[in-house]
C-alpha cells in the first residue's frame, strides 16, 4: 500500500502542465500587491500555547518559493504562494494588517490614543502574536477598540489575545453587526461537532505540508489551532448608513446579511478612502455552501449587496482591502474589482436558476457551468476555496433542495446498502476492482473513486480496494485548482492508507458555550436526545430562579425536549421543582456539576424527585467528533 508520496499521473501531469502553459502567469500585479507596503515579520518560526504546543508554524509553507510540481495544480500552487506570506503590512498610513499568523488577517487602524482590531484571527496565541508584532514596529498602543466583521470564528476567535474582559467592561467598545453573537454560537455549536471533523477534511489539518500533502486552503494556509475565544459585542451596528467614530476613527457601515455569513458588514473610512470588504470580495470564488457544511448562502443577495457597496463607496474608495489575502490600490481597479466579484455570484446564481427551468439537476448544471471569458481571465475570480462546480450545486440545493424530481431517487437505499447492491450485481468486489484498475489507467480517476467507493462501503476492511480508493482520490486532489477539494481528496486518501486522523480541532469552546442564551443552552440539549430510546419518557422539570426571573420547565416527552418559559398549560406541572441561580444551572446541564452536591453546599433546593432530573439526563447522547467520512 503506497505512503501518499507517490508522483501525478500521466493524465494529471499533462493537465496541470497544459494549464501552465494557457493561463495568464505573466500577470505579476497580485504578486506586487500582496508584497506592498510590508514593513517586516517576526523572527520566530512557531506561534505556541501555554503548554508550549505549536498552534501555528510561519514557516510550513516555504516549499511554495519553488517551482509548482506535476502534483498540483498550477493556480492553486500560485494562489497559496501569495496567500502563505507573513508579515505586517501598511494598506495606507495610519491602517496595518498582519497577514500569514492564521487563515484571516487581524487589521489594526490607528486612533488618536490607541488602536482598533479588527477581526483578530481564529486563536488568542495567533491573535497575541499578531499585536506583538505590530507593536514591535508602530509602538506600544493599546487597543480601544475591536470590531467584529463576521459572525465566523477566524474573526473573534482570537480576540483575548488581545484584549481583555476587564477592559470592554471598563468600556472598549466591540462592534459587531446585529444578530453576530446568535449566529456565531449557533453555527459553532449546535452542529460544531459535525463541522469541525468535516474541517478536518476542508483544511487538511492532518495533512504533512508539502508538494504532495497540504498546500492551502485557497482563503489562506490553513486554520491555527489554538484557543478559540470570545468576548460579546457591545456596540450592534443595526442599519447600512450607521456612522461610528471609535478613539477618533470614523466608520461608515454596510450590512450585508445573508452573503458570506449570516451576520456581515463591510467598513468604510472616509478619512482614509479606504474599503473594508470582510469576506464579502476576496481574491477567489468564494463557498455558496461550504464543503465543511452550513446553511446555504444566499447569491443573489451577495451580487445586490456589492452593487450597493459601489452604489455608496466606490466613487471615495482607493483601496479595497479585506479579511483574507491582500489589497487592491487605485479606484479604477477597486472598482473592477468590484464589480466583477459582484458579477460572479450573480451569474452563477441567474444561470443556475435558468438551467432548473430547463430541467437540469444539480450534477447536470455543475458540468454544464462556464464562466464568461472575462472572468475567466479574473484570478480573484477563480475556484480555489468554492468552487463553480459546488456553488452551482449550492443553488440548486436552496431553491430545490435534496431531491433532483427523478422518482427513481426518492427512497435510494443508504450507502451501505446500495454498495452491498452494487457489488454484488457488478459481479463482486474481484471484478469491480479490476474494471476499475482498468478505468485507473485510463485517467477516469472520478469514476474509480465512484465505483470502487462501493467496495469499500459493502467491505471496509478489503485493503486493494482501500489502497486503489485511495490512489484514485489522490490523483483528483494532485488535480484540483481548490483548495479544499485537494484536501478533502488528499483527507481521505490519508484515512483509507492510516486510518482515522480524528478531528484536530473544534470551535465549540468554552468562551462560546457560556455565551449560548440559555434557550440555546436548552436547544443544545434537544439536539442531543436518543428519540428512539426515549419514546415512552414523559419528565418534567421545572428550574426556579432566585433573582424572580420567570422559572424555565423542560419536558421529555415522545422523543422530544421542549424547553418553556413561565408558567401556563405549556409548562405543565412539574416532577421536580429546582431553585438555582443560573451558573448552578449551567455546570449541571454540561455535566460540570452534580445537583447532590450542589444541594449539599447550598447552591440549589430541591422539591419533588430529583431521580426525574437523572432519568431525563440519562436520555442526552454525546456526539461523536470522530466520526467515519470514507468509510461506513
């Protein structure tokens, strides 16, 4: 069975070199951006935690100084060079970004007595590091001021590592656009476990770097591992027009819902002509849906909030910069810029929607999708963290959802079954894999993956179809432009060789779990349930505050948990009555304390049965965050 270190074929060999030889690499002037105004980096090769674990290594990506080998694509060979650069970078005077220290860059603007952070990266150490680094060139200013633009976690996580609790409740405001805190807990929670081990897979966590592992991600190098924090906003911008002034800066803000994370806004400094984008223009085709999963994003608001962004900047804005990758100086190509960004989200959106009224399905109209030439030829505009093929399947999914109309797909068996099926009627696992050795040689590498997939999920344990697996998806990964298709293929190459690589990190920290409502504290709990097992369960608990709030009941009944609050027919009447103030109840619902012992000390009263309480908890399940992706 092969190590992963084996070269490209033939017919990926010839692919990538044909795409070398045809697109526009003489265009240096992405090179000459993403080097202006760099003003120095640090001298530490590793950024570390407090137990001194490498949370993120400077200088991983150096192998990307050489020349792209057959093993990856040319564009994502060039993309993932400009995006691994490291350093701290002068947009305009007065307005620096640290960029290489995570997947997002942290921007600081300098006020009249300090500093304001924007978006400061995924982990409090990468976050640190980044400061420190500013200040070793601009001085020792401190920070008045954190602005959020996004409710992902690459622009909060890290937010502790620069600022303090102490110091927002002494009054450094945090901005944030409205509903950021409600999504940035849910998304990172209720299916947190399922998306961070999908993570593992988008950003190639497990992967050595190099020519033949992990190169990027496409948005940046990868995702730092650190610890995710996060300190909730105190200032919502609420409307687009929204003017705040933090430490003498003033800012004039766009909402953007609904485009690239459900609670988004883009900045405009009219005192320095200067654009912030977030992630709403970046220099690739950005996720319609993201691979890792999430709910499917919303093009067609994307395209007309980017208009609107011409509409009110463009004819003040010099540069454009934003929350991943380098800026864009001048108005003329800011605006192109733009403009043809807005372009490829409407695009893809307007001819998707054509395609389903001509009755193609989402496979159909992914391998029907071109862009225009022009676009085309825009490499910010290329696929190398979404995908034409995926966003195209992103919009059908939104409009239409799972089902493609056919009848034939309506109750398909599960993997397991259909491949025990397949198998079977294409003459076992024997044939199979020697039609698909033959398929192999030929370059159908799709294919193999496809047919030889079915091997694996009716025998996961048959080793040839394993190691045939996974050559076939190491051969597309050798292949993809994106970045995350390379390292979900290259993924799962590795588990088919090694086996599972678990999930190295999750967002759901404990800075995001004590920020949940609890609403969404007891919607975390509903989501948790064993339905089956609980089927005849009928349990009420009521928590009783002692600050006179209205008490919150819980009832288990037919598989659900529903959570109400005061009292009424909803609520019912109780098995068990708890009084608590909400800390209390907070460590025993996340199992970090035990009522008897919280009784005991004097922390919560007790009437009624408190084995109900057990009886209901006995019900929660914990979810898996290692669970099978390339095998049943």
């Amino acid at each position: 069975m092969k190590d992963g270190s084996a070269d490209a074929e033939a017919v990926v060999a010839q692919a990538n070199d044909a795409v070398r030889r045809g697109a526009s690499f003489e265009d240096t002037r992405d090179l000459e951006n993403e080097r202006r105004g760099f003003l120095g980096t640090t001298g530490e090769s590793t950024v570390r935690d407090a137990d001194g674990r490498v949370v993120w290594d400077l200088d991983a990506y150096g192998f990307l100084d050489g020349d792209c080998p057959p093993t990856a694509h040319p564009g994502l060979w060039r993309q993932s060079r400009l995006a691994r650069g490291h350093g701290l970078f002068e947009v305009v005077p007065g307005i620096y970004q640290v960029r290489g220290f995570d997947l997002s860059n942290m921007t600081v603007v300098e006020g009249e007595r300090g500093i304001l952070v924007i978006d400061p990266l995924i982990s409090k150490e990468t976050a640190a590091a980044a400061l420190a680094l500013y200040r070793r060139h601009r001085g020792e200013r401190r920070v008045t001021g954190v602005l959020y633009t996004h409710s992902h976690a690459d622009h909060f996580g890290g937010v502790k590592g620069v600022i303090g609790v102490e110091e927002v409740a002494a009054g450094v405001p945090v901005l944030a656009p409205e509903g950021f805190l409600e999504h940035a807990v849910s998304e990172n929670v209720y299916a947190g476990t399922a998306m961070s081990r999908r993570a593992t897979y988008m950003y190639g966590a497990a992967l050595p770097k190099g020519p033949r592992g992990q190169i990027g991600s496409g948005l940046g190098p990868t995702t730092s591992t650190g610890t995710v924090t996060l300190i909730p906003p105190t200032l919502a911008v609420t409307r687009t027009g929204q003017c705040e002034t933090v430490d003498g800066i003033r800012m004039v803000f766009q909402l953007t819902p609904g485009t690239e994370a459900p609670a988004e806004l883009n900045i405009h400094f009219p005192d320095h002509a200067a654009l912030c984008t977030a992630e709403n223009a970046t220099h690739t085709l950005h996720n319609l849906l993201t691979l890792r999963g999430a709910q499917v994003r919303d093009p067609h608001a994307w395209a007309r909030y980017l208009t609107e962004t011409v509409q009110l900047f463009g004819a003040a804005t010099d540069v454009v910069f934003a929350s991943h990758h380098w800026p864009i100086w001048g108005r003329e190509d800011a605006l192109t810029f733009l403009s043809e960004q807005r372009d490829l989200y409407a695009y893809l959106h307007d001819q998707t929607l054509r395609m389903i009224n001509q009755g193609l399905t989402g496979p159909e109209i992914a391998e029907e999708m071109r862009l225009p030439p022009a676009l085309e030829r825009a490499w910010h505009a290329h696929g190398y963290y979404g995908s034409v093929s995926h966003n195209t399947k992103a919009v059908y999914q939104r409009y239409m959802g799972w089902f493609d109309g056919n009848p034939a797909r309506l109750w398909a068996h599960p993997p397991t079954e259909a491949a025990t099926r397949y198998v079977d009627f294409m003459g076992g696992a024997d044939e199979v894999l020697r039609r698909a050795r033959q398929s192999y040689v030929q370059g159908d590498f799709r294919w193999v993956a496809e047919v030889v997939g079915h091997v694996v999920f009716a025998d996961p344990d048959h080793a040839e179809a394993r190691a045939l697996q996974a050559d076939a998806l190491e051969q597309l990964g050798y292949g993809s432009e994106n970045g995350t298709w390379r390292n979900f293929y290259l993924t799962g190459a590795h588990e088919l060789r090694h086996g599972p690589v678990g999930t190295s990190a999750t967002t759901a920290s404990e800075d995001l779990i004590s920020t949940l409502t609890l609403d969404q504290l007891f919607d975390s709990l509903a989501i948790r349930v064993d339905g089956p097992s609980s089927w005849d369960a009928d349990v009420t608990v009521r928590w009783r505050f002692p600050d006179g709030r209205d008490p919150s009941t819980l009832r288990l009944k037919n598989g659900v948990l529903t959570h109400v609050r005061g009292l009424g027919p909803a609520a019912g009447e109780p098995d068990v009555e708890i009084s608590l103030d909400e800390p209390s109840l907070r460590a025993l619902l996340l199992g970090r304390a035990a009522l008897a012992d919280l009784v005991a000390r004097g922390r919560a009263e007790v009437s009624g049965d408190p084995a109900r309480l057990a009886e209901l908890t006995a019900h929660l399940t914990e979810p898996d965050p290692d669970f099978a992706i390339v095998t049943p």
